[in-house]
C-alpha cells in the first residue's frame, strides 16, 4: 500500500530557501555581468518582460528569447480565460522553462494555504478529494505537488487490447475501461523546431501542423482545465502564435559564464535562428579540446571543455549500441527533427513510483501481456506497438524544469542518465556521465 506524505513543510524552512534563492539570483545575475537584462527590469511594465531576461536554476540562468521583442505578459496565455482563476501561466511558468517544479506547486500552497487555482479538483489525486481541512488538501495534492497533473482518457473501441487489471492506490479513476496516469507539463517554447503537440501527439495528431496543434490545445485547456466557455477564435490565434514565438534555454552556467563565450553558440537567441534539420549539436564546438587558460581562468576552460565531451558523448553512438541522437536528433534542439515518438522504458512496471497507477494490457489476437503506469500514445491510437510511446521534447533550458520524463521519474539530469544505462543498455563511465550531465545543462 502506498503512503501519502500528510506533513507539512515548514514555513520557515521554505520561506529561507526563497530567500536564498532570491539572494543567489541577485548575486549570481550580477556577477555574470548582465546589467543590462536587469537594468531593464526597471523598466519594466506589468505586461512587458524584456528579451533575455535571466532566472536562476540549478545550473546558472535560463532565458527567454520571443520573435515579439518581448515576452507578453499580457497575452490571453497569461490570463484567466475561463471561471476558475486558472489560466494557461498556471502550469508554465517563464521562470520553471514554461513548465512548472515541485517546488513551485509547494509555493503556491504556502503562499496561499492551498487556495490557489492551481489546487483544482480537476488535478487532485482522485476525482473527489478531501479538501475539508489544510492538511486534507496537502494530502489531496500530493501528486501535483510533485509536478504531476492527473490525466488520462478511454480505452480507445478500435483497439488492439483491452485493460485485464487495474491497481489505482490513489483512485485517480483508472478502470478497465479508462486510463488516468500522472504527467509532467511539457514546456510552451521552442515550436519553430517541433512536429507534435503533446505528450502522445493529441494535439497535433501525426498532422506536424504545430499552429493548428496548439489553436487546438488552447481551445481544450480553455474549457476543460479553465472550466470556461469556447474561446473566441481571436484568442486561440493569439496564444498559438504568442507560443510560437517563444525560445527558451540556458544562457550562463556556474563557473563558465555566458554560453555564447569564447566562440560558443549556446543561449535563446541563437536558438531562435536555429533551424528544423537533423545534424549533431555543434553549440559548444569552439570548446573542444579547449586549453585551460585560453579563454578566461583555467577552472572555467576547463568546465567550458567537460561541455564541449559531454557534446561529443551525447552526439556519438554509444558503447551500448545506442545514441542519445537516435530520438533526439533535431540539431541543436533536441526534439525529434520528424516528431516520432519513442518509448524510452520509463511507463515500464519496474519504475513505478507511489501513487502512479498500474495497468495490465492483454493482446487481443496474441494474448501477450504487458504493464504500464501510462500506455502513451497507445491511448490515442489504440495500437499495441504504440504503448509507452511518447514525444521527445526540445532539450534546451531543460536544466530549468525538472523532474524528467513524462512522469517525472528522473529527479535531476543524472537520474536521465541512469535511467537510459538501465532501460536502454547504454553504457557510460563516472567520467563520461558527469560529461554528459555538464553539457545537458549547458542546453
């Protein structure tokens, strides 16, 4: 049986790590000498955020580069468009790489004793939750407050399998006639190098017509998740194409500085210019081999030539027999340059995690059976090949928006890469994982 974290977090304890979150930004952004992106704060209205701006992660700061001149603050992706307060920001966050954090939802919770919109019931643990008191409701949220939102559909009636089982710890309505499973929000950037809309395609629908996908999304978020009437055709455009105009990545790392240093093609700008072809990434190549001392000091030369590997290492076949590029192979991106879907292991029973449902699907004509937290595309298609396939999402910023995967099973860019040496038969040395994990960062 699976246990609900009902504890809540201390007050003081999180409005610290705020404040020292805050400090670190202050310090970090001015010591990266970007007074200009802060100096441009100052100027900023309620509906303008500058080109660029910097937000602190993990790994330095990330940015948002928009075809605009400005990230819209104002645009209806911003603002409430149905009735219950929730608008398209509430789960993409400029600041989260336009997805959300754990860390994020638990603010919220904080800051709002659980009131804010994002606590829905429409994403609580199980359709009916217990939200009489504030520790109900912290125990309600518990996989939201993960990063997870509760979503699912029917059993599709053309397909190739049927549901023989179901164990649903949380009762999020999973049965033997409609899937419900736990996902991460994929980040609302960096469309102009992308084929799909969704996690399974169920926006965009093997179509690659990105425009249409997101129109689409958007009119669905709008009366499902914002519980609002249909959208006026004029509000959809302009979100899609709000949307489409957006690139985000990492702009500077600890110890290195900025990405586009000493040569290097890293940051959201670049990206902007960067086209839809199927190349290996060549963002850092001024860096490889780099003499430490040639650039700037001998410690961040050298940290600029581990990302320079960890390039390399992500762009070579492995020793395993596979390539990271095998399903990210959208040059300097990350995505899949055709939108094919992948199954990466990470529905598979073996990395199940609290609360996720489980379901056992039997073949209709072989009779074979397998199990999964979430079927994927398979929901979608009601094909058997199709199960625990899934989008393979742009790369860049991704140092901004953990946990990873669909379902959030790797907490940080080195759980990505165990997962794969465990899943997938890659293999990689200390060396050579912390290599990879530098250059990840970097994106």
């Amino acid at each position: 049986m699976f246990k609900v974290q009902t504890k809540l977090p201390s007050t003081a304890l999180i409005a610290g790590a705020i404040i020292a979150i805050g400090s670190a930004s202050l310090w970090f952004t001015a010591a990266a000498g970007e007074a200009e992106e802060v100096a441009a704060l100052s100027s900023v209205g309620s509906k303008e955020l500058p080109n660029n701006f910097p937000f602190l992660n993990p790994s330095g700061t990330a940015a948002t580069f928009s075809t605009a001149g400005f990230v819209d603050l104002g645009n209806p992706f911003h603002v409430p468009q149905g009735t219950n307060g929730r608008s398209c920001e509430s789960c993409h966050l400029v600041q989260a790489g336009w997805s959300i954090r754990p860390i994020d939802v638990e603010l919220k919770f904080l800051l709002t004793n659980g009131a804010d919109p994002i606590f829905h019931k429409l994403d609580a643990n199980n359709p009916n939750p217990d939200v009489s008191t504030r520790a109900a409701r912290y125990a309600s949220f518990s996989m939201l407050r993960k990063g997870l939102f509760r979503r699912g559909g029917p059993l599709p009636s053309n397909a190739e399998f049927e549901i023989i089982a179901v164990d649903d710890p949380l009762g999020a309505g999973g049965s033997l006639t409609n899937f419900q499973a736990f996902r991460r929000p994929l980040g609302t950037a960096n469309f102009h190098i992308a084929r799909n809309i969704g996690w399974h395609d169920q926006n965009t629908n093997g179509s690659g017509n990105i425009h249409a996908g997101l129109v689409g999304q958007a009119a669905g978020n709008i009366t499902g998740s914002q519980e609002g009437p249909p959208a006026a055709p004029a509000t959809l455009e302009s979100i899609a194409v709000y949307e489409e105009g957006l690139r985000f990545a990492q702009q500077t790392v600890f110890g290195v500085g900025k990405l586009t240093s000493c040569g290097a093609q890293g940051g959201p700008e670049n990206l902007s210019l960067q086209p839809a072809i199927d190349a290996r990434f060549n963002l850092f190549d001024a860096w490889i081999d780099l003499v430490p001392g040639s650039c700037s000091t001998k410690v961040a030369d050298r940290k600029r030539a581990q990302i320079a590997r960890g390039q390399e290492i992500f762009n070579a076949q492995n020793a395993g027999g596979g390539s990271c590029r095998g399903c990210h192979n959208a040059a300097n991106n990350g995505s899949h340059v055709n939108g094919r879907l992948f199954d990466v292991g990470a529905s598979r029973a073996q990395f199940r995690e609290p609360g996720m449902p489980l379901y056992t699907l039997r073949h209709k004509t072989t009779q074979e059976i397998r199990q999964t937290t979430d079927p994927g595309r398979a929901i979608r298609s009601g094909l058997w090949s199709d199960i625990d396939r899934f989008k393979t999402p742009s790369l860049r910023g991704v140092a901004a928006r953990a946990p990873y995967f669909h379902n959030g099973i790797a907490k940080s860019l080195r759980d990505v890469v165990i997962h794969y040496e465990v899943a997938l038969g890659f293999r990689f040395t200390e060396q050579e994982r912390q290599d990879l994990v530098a250059f990840m960062e970097a994106l």
